[in-house]
C-alpha cells in the first residue's frame, strides 16, 4: 500500500466544531465547546496511524488574495471571542499531539494543503484532505480524497460529481459563477449551485459559459452578463494555490511522540475527561499519573462515582418497557399507578428551551426503574394520531402534581416547573432532583442526564438528535412520531429514577452532603422557579439612550486609540493590537497565550497600562463595549411579550462553589462600581406603586473568615462594630485608627480581601503598587495581627491536599482541581482556590437559605411582595408602596438569622424606584 498522508485543515475543524456543539466551559469559566470538538476529531484521526500528517492553520496577516481583492473576506463577522480563546489551546494541544503544525505567511491553510497534497501525489503516496470546506473538492483525483470527520463522509471523484454535478476540475468554475458570500468573492446574482452546475453541464468551462452568455436569457441571463467582468478574478480567488513555496516536503510531516505531560494537563485543564482516560491507557506508568481531580474526587466512599456497574440492581441497567398513554383507559391506568407511587419521576416536552416562551407538547412519568409512560397533548405533524385532550389530562393531573404529600423527582426540575406552571399547575411536593444529587455529591462533574446515565449505569440514553434530525433539518418535537417521541420522553422519567435509586445510597454515607442536599439545594428550587416567572421590570427608552451615548463615547476611545497608535487599526482585532503594541509600540510582553504568544487579554493589558496610554484606552474601549453589546443594546429586546418583563435563567448546578449563575440574560455581572454599569442598573424598575428594595449583606465573607478562623482580632473587630478595613489599615501601617486616611484603608481592604482570596506576596505587590518586599512586610504585619487567620489557612491547605476538597459551613464539598499536581502554578491555583472556597462557599449557602426562609415568609404576602433577583451576596425585590417597612423588616430579619455565626451577619437594605437607587 502506498503511504498515506492525512491533511487537516484546522480553521475547518475549529469552525465546524464551535457551531456543531453546545458552548461548553470548564470549571474555571473558560470556553471549551470548539476545542472538545477538534481534540475528539483528532483523536479519530490518530487511531487510523496516519505515515504522515500535518495540521494546517491560517497564519496572521494579509495574504496575497487581499492584494489582489482588498474586499476580499471584508464582509466576514468578526471572530467570536469565546472562539477566539480557543485558537491557541487548540495550537498547544495539537503540538502536544506530536503532529506538525503548519502556519505559512502571505497564503491561506488551502494554499498549503493544496500543494502539499500534489507534491505527495507525485511521490506517490495517497493523500486524505481532513476538512468540511467544499473549496477542497477542486483538488480531488487520482490519489487525493476528502473526508469529513464530523459526518463520516469520504469524497472521491465519483463523490464529488454525486454531491456538486460536476467534476472536480470544473469546481473552481462552479465557485467563481456562485461566488462565495463568506469570503466576498463576487459572483453572479441569484446563480446557486444548481444554475451553475447546468451551464458547466452545457458549456464545459466558465470561458466556455461567458463565450455563450448572450444566449442565456431571463434575468439570470442579465446577470451573467453584468457580472462577466469580475468571474475572471472570482476564478482566481477561489483557485487553491498548488506552487506555494515551503520548507517542508510531504515526507518531513512524520507524527511525532506525543508530549504526556503538557496532554495531561490541558486534558484536566479544558476537563476532557474521555480523551484523558484515553491518554492514561496507553502505557502510562502508575507513578505517573496524578488524577484530574484530587484523589476524593471521584472515588470518595459512597458516591455515585464509586458504585462500581456490577453492583447496581439488574432493574437499573436493563432495557425499559415504555407506553403510549393515548386513551382513557390507558390514562386512568396510570393515574393510578402515580397515586400509590412511593416517588414519581415526571418530565416534560416542549416547543422551546425557554421555558417562559416554551409550549408544552406532552407529559413523561415513571413509577418503577424501566416501567414509564408518554402522555402526547400537542403533537401536530400531517396524520398525527388522535391524542386525549390537552385540558382532561392537566385536569387529571392536576391533584397529583399539586399534592406536596407525594414525592416527585425531576432531573433539572426548575425547568419543568416553570413550563407546568404556564399551563395552570404548581407543582408541590419535589423531594428529589438528579441534576442537583450529582451536583452536591461532585459540584465539577458533568450533571446532564445522558452523562449521569454514563457514568452511574452505564447506559447510553436517545438522543434529541436522533428523533428530532439535526442542523436545518431539525424538527421541533411536536412534529415528532408519536412512537419516537415515547420512546425518548418515556426514557427520560425512566432513566432520572434510575439514577436516584443508583445515586441516593451515597448520602447515607455523607450525611453532611445529605443535609445540604435536602435542606438547602431541592428546596431552593421552587423558590428560583417564582422568581424566575415573576421578572423584572426594564425601562427599555433608558436603555436605548444610554447605548447611544455609550456608541458615541467608544468612537472617541476609537479616534484616541487611532491617535496614540499614529494608524488606523480595529480595536477589536487582538492580532492587530498585538501588532502595534508588542511589535510597533515595543511594550514588553507581561502575558502569554497557551500557545506562547503575546496575550492581548484584561490581565496582559492592565500589566502594561502604566507603560503607555493605548492598553488603558483599549481597556476602557472594551468595557463599555461589553456593556453596550450584553446589556443596553440587548434586555429590552428579551423582554417577554406575554408579560413585558425579562425573565431571566438561575443556574444552580454551574459554579464549582455552590454559587447561582444567571443567563439569559445574566444579571449579575452588570458593573456597580462604575457609573455606566449603575445607569444599567437604573434601567431596573418598580411599577406605579411599588419599590424596588435591595438587600445586601455586608462583608460576608469577612465575616465567615472571622467565624471559621476564631481569630480574636477578627471577632473582636466585628463585635465592637469597627470598621475592618481601618482597623487592619492602622495595624499594618503602625497608626492609630482615627489617622488611617483613605487610601490606607483602600489598602488594607485590598490586603483583607486578597489574602482571603489566597494572593501571595507578588500578587499584592501588583495590586498595591508596591515592591514585592513591602507587600511581604504587609503581609507579616496582618498575620501578627491576625494570627488565627494564618492558622485557618495552613488547616484549609492541608486538608485540600489530604482530601482533594475542602468544606463550607454547612458541609458542602468543594473539589480542587489540580491540588496534588505536579505542575507548581497548577498547584498553586488549587491552593490559593482552597483557601477562598470556604468562605464563597459559605456565603453561598447563607443567601441560598436566607432566600428559601424569605420566600416561604413571603407566601403569604404575595400581594406585596415579590422576590426578583439574587446577585451574589444581595437580594432584590418588589414591593407595594405601603408595605416598605414591614417587608423590609422581614427581609433584614429573616437573612441576618440564616446562619449562626460567631459574628453578627448585617444586613444593608435600601429603596427607590429603581436598582440603582436601591442599592
């Protein structure tokens, strides 16, 4: 067999992956959808034992097609960020991979495979071109083949014909006449593949189809010939370069061993746990491997991790018996079944994944591991089959649904709360929830469903896909067969019991997970549930004026920026800025991408801000442009039209440290120490009658410190009402209280809140502005001061190494990463996150319960109060104008009492029309 040589074009895996899956994050918050993609495609790759291979990646810069057409690509979108944080880790796993990286300046990746897959022809090997750019189909032949990864799809000259109507040596001629809207190549008006495939049928050629464009008529005729000047220089554009001159020949682009140690480490770092276990199979010493989590993490007794499959009831892991309920008899048969039900597992289906705009399309229920039934009520597909009446069966329902005596499980239940909520039932009586057992047994796991069934039974559930199609061809689940749709909508209640029964036993063990488990996440719930349907109100004029003043003053950052650059340049292009910065400007290079380059990120830009006026700008530029495109631009429009009010999403089962999350909008990173994140917040109403009251507990996490470390100064400080901040200034700078002055005090909080976040000695230095020496004489002076503090630190570092977790208050598990890696700054993150963990965990679990005994006083004042928003350590509300001082009277009461702490928990409470004035 003759050598074989695979060509990947990396812009085409990354693209294709980054709109091909969910946009995925690790642990830390960082992007990892597109990056999961390409890794697992080339790990296809790799088993197949290419002889050669080569990764090819655009270069930075102009090419020659830019000289010839300056409008070449010009229309295209600018690179999503989350996409672009992706490119050089992308870069640094594939290095690490052993496989040649290819980046050729002055042509594009196709300019390089193209003539590398010509010249490995005429060496005689067989060449495969791995992308899903149709551009490449021009090269196939005798010896050079495409495949699509993603698809499974191989294309030979037979494949090509099938799939364009033409032969590859007619492709060029068939892009040039269709012209290419992604890359602005003209072509002609309204010709699609199908026109031009018949004139290349007809005319053989593009010359051939402009030697006869005065014999085709119509409009299409017209523009033809109105385009007949530019498809010669289309041709050209879209032709792949064969000649480009490299220094490397086929034969160079042996793989390489892999580099282990750099693959392991951004294998855990991006979580890409199948591609580490792969990793950790293929011959690696024992000694050798350090667990993506610490060594609890997912072997602690009793969690579900570690019930081995073996063990598990046959019930749980065998095949399911599903029925379509779409008769009387067959609906009363299951009431039944649901009213003797120890725990029924319900779920619903929708017509969307908003569940505030969501229609309900049918109703699953399971009562025993692999016996579940599908309830269809609003399938509407061409000679759907008779379904019971939507309003007899909610009707029916309804009792049980509402019944808080019978226990109900859900996996992900908020959701379906909401939507059943809409269609007239609230839902009592949730004791369990599978996405959140997941979540408190392993906060950093994965928590969906089908990973769940993976994991603990070994079970591979439907897939959407695979009932609804995908891509364009997706159907919503409404047009879904009724058998199909049973199958999958039976399987979920199925499989979210069975996964209760497989999970529930490990709480037993770990009664503290139990207690947060039952007394703070399940209840915690139906409490996000109302005040996700509830809103909040948005003055949407305010919003649409402060964009417009915010688009003028990013104009001016832009012509400053311009004047200090002495050029023009994109303000949003990172490559452009490095240039001038690092390469024109001669800043020093303070930050690295993964991949080693000259990072242009937040924390490259503030370490060279105090070098030169332009990073700061930039800086600025970037932060209203933020605001403006996140918030200003976009919370009006997702106002709800039912009820004119945005709803937004609360994730409970995200953030590592048991903190909620909010999307869709988010609205909780709105800015409230500047004055264009507070005129945001303005933009958050009351209506005519009503406040808005914001409550806000005060240092919180100074507080826990205090309470966990039973430092005496701490404690004594919080009792006797001081101000921490100036009293830690006036012990580091050896003054008396009454002269600290304001930036002594700024200082010291910075110092308060640094060493609790785990800041060594450098850290501070930066934030200071001071030597590193002063920073360490600062450090020594709190500890003196502080003594338990330091203590509490050593305790917490030392159980994360010993355990892989440390603890909140309420008994929370908060699993570190990294904590016994070898790699120093891996470790030393886990440990500086070991020591924050137990104060933003605790806090977290004190508003979680302040909000659970807040909304359950609420009850029974609905008509005066409503619960709106939780950001962080504050809860906003709603409330009538006459009941201001009552209501907040039981709020200030009601989140003070949530903990016992050695330290009394204060809480700041304002009112006024709007957030912003609240606060």
């Amino acid at each position: 067999m003759s050598p074989r040589l695979v060509l990947i074009d990396g812009s085409s895996y990354l693209y294709r992956a980054y709109h091909a899956l969910p946009p995925l994050t690790n642990a830390a918050g960082e992007p990892t959808g597109a990056l999961l993609g390409v890794v697992n495609m080339l790990r296809a790759i790799l088993k197949q034992r290419p002889d050669y291979v080569a990764f090819v990646q655009d270069a930075p810069g102009p090419t020659f097609r830019d000289a010839l057409y300056p409008a070449y690509k010009a229309t295209r979108q600018a690179t999503p960020e989350e996409l672009k944080a992706q490119i050089e880790p992308m870069l640094a796993i594939v290095a690490a991979l052993g496989l040649p990286v290819l980046r050729v300046a002055g042509v594009e990746a196709d300019d390089v495979i193209g003539t590398l897959a010509v010249r490995a022809v005429s060496n005689g090997m067989d060449v495969v071109i791995s992308t899903g750019d149709k551009d490449f189909a021009q090269l196939v032949g005798p010896g050079i083949t495409l495949v699509n990864t993603m698809s499974n799809t191989t294309l030979d000259t037979a494949g090509v014909v099938e799939k364009f109507g033409v032969h590859p040596q007619q492709i060029i001629d068939l892009l040039a006449l269709m012209g290419d809207s992604v890359d602005n190549i003209p072509g002609v008006d309204k010709c699609g593949p199908k026109t031009a495939a018949k004139w290349l049928g007809q005319y053989q050629s593009l010359d051939g189809v402009l030697a006869h464009a005065g014999e085709i008529g119509g409009k299409i005729g017209e523009n033809l010939r109105q385009a007949a000047p530019h498809l010669p220089l289309s041709r050209t554009l879209a032709t792949i370069k064969t000649d480009v001159e490299l220094s490397q020949a086929p034969t160079d682009l042996r793989l390489r061993e892999p580099d282990v140690d750099t693959l392991r480490a951004l294998y855990r770092r991006y979580e890409f746990n199948a591609a580490l276990r792969e990793l950790e199979g293929e011959g690696v010493a024992n000694d050798d491997k350090v667990s993506a989590r610490a060594p609890a993490a997912e072997a602690a007794s009793g969690t579900a991790a570690a019930i081995g499959k073996a063990d598990l009831d046959p019930a749980l892991t065998g095949p399911g018996d599903y029925e379509l309920v779409v008769t009387e008899a067959q609906l009363e048969t299951w009431l039944e079944r649901l009213r003797g039900a120890e725990l029924i597992a319900f779920d619903t289906e929708t017509s969307a994944l908003d569940s505030m705009q969501a229609e309900l399309v049918g109703l699953s229920f399971a009562v025993k591991p692999g016996q579940a039934c599908y309830i269809p009520l609003g399938h509407d597909y061409p000679g759907v089959p008779a379904q019971l009446p939507r309003a007899q069966v909610l009707d029916a329902l309804r009792p049980i649904l509402e019944d808080a005596q019978r226990a109900k499980l859900g996996q992900h239940a908020k959701y379906d709360l909401n939507v059943l909520a809409r269609a007239g039932i609230e839902v009592r009586g949730l004791r369990h929830d599978t996405l959140l057992e997941s979540y408190v047994l392993h906060s950093t796991w994965r928590h969906d469903m089908d990973t769940q069934a993976k994991r603990v039974l070994g079970y591979q559930t439907i897939a959407f896909e695979d009932v609804a199609g995908k891509g364009a061809k997706q159907i919503s689940f409404a047009q879904v067969d009724l058998d199909a749709a049973c199958r999958y909508a039976a399987e979920d209640a199925d499989i979210t019991l069975r996964l209760h029964l497989a999970q529930w036993p490990a709480f037993a063990a770990e009664p503290g997970l139990r207690s947060v488990y039952e007394s703070i996440e399940v209840p915690l719930v139906p409490v996000l549930a109302r005040m996700e349907q509830t809103g909040v109100l948005i003055d949407g004029e305010a919003l649409r004026q402060q964009s417009h003043e915010l688009a003028l003053r990013m104009h001016a950052l832009t012509e400053r920026a311009h004047a200090l650059a002495g050029r023009s340049f994109s303000l949003d292009s990172t490559r452009q800025l490095g240039a001038i910065l690092f390469d024109e400007l001669k800043l020093p290079v303070m930050v690295k991408t993964p991949g080693g380059q000259p990072s242009t990120n937040e924390e490259a830009l503030e370490a060279i801000a105090d070098q030169h006026e332009l990073p700061r700008v930039v800086l600025d530029y970037r932060s209203l442009a933020k605001l403006r495109s996140t918030y200003t631009e976009k919370l009006a429009q997702m106002a709800n039209p039912r009820t004119g009010r945005v709803h937004t999403s609360y994730g409970q089962a995200i953030a590592a440290t048991g903190r909620l999350s909010s999307s869709d909008p988010n609205l909780q990173n709105i800015p409230v120490r500047t004055e264009e994140g507070r005129r945001i917040r303005q933009a958050f109403i009351a209506p005519p009658g009503w406040q808005v009251v914001a409550a806000d507990y005060s240092q919180i996490e100074l507080r826990i410190m205090a309470h966990l470390s039973e430092d005496p100064g701490l404690l004594a400080a919080f009792h006797g009402g001081q101000d921490v901040h100036r009293a830690t200034a006036a012990e580091v700078f050896g003054l008396p209280q009454g002269e600290v002055d304001a930036n002594q005090r700024r200082a010291a909080k910075a110092i308060n809140f640094g060493l609790m976040y785990g800041m060594g000695a450098f850290g501070l230095a930066r934030q200071l502005g001071v030597s590193r020496g002063e920073a360490q004489d600062y450090m020594a002076r709190y500890f003196t001061r502080y003594p338990g503090v330091h203590e509490f630190m050593e305790r917490v570092r030392e159980q994360a190494h010993r355990d892989g977790y440390v603890e909140t208050l309420f008994g929370r598990r908060l699993y570190l990463d990294y904590i016994n890696s070898r790699n120093q700054a891996q470790r030393a993150g886990a440990e500086r996150a070991a020591i924050n963990a137990p104060m933003q965990g605790t806090a977290a679990d004190i508003i979680k319960r302040a909000m659970i005994a807040v909304d359950g006083w609420l009850f029974d004042h609905a008509d005066r109060a409503r619960m709106l928003m939780q950001v962080h350590d504050e809860l906003v509300f709603e409330v009538r104008d006459d009941a201001v001082d009552a209501i907040v009277a039981g709020v200030r009461e009601r989140m003070a009492g949530a903990a016992a702490l050695a330290v009394p928990l204060i809480v700041d409470v304002g009112v006024g029309p709007n957030w912003e004035q609240a606060h």
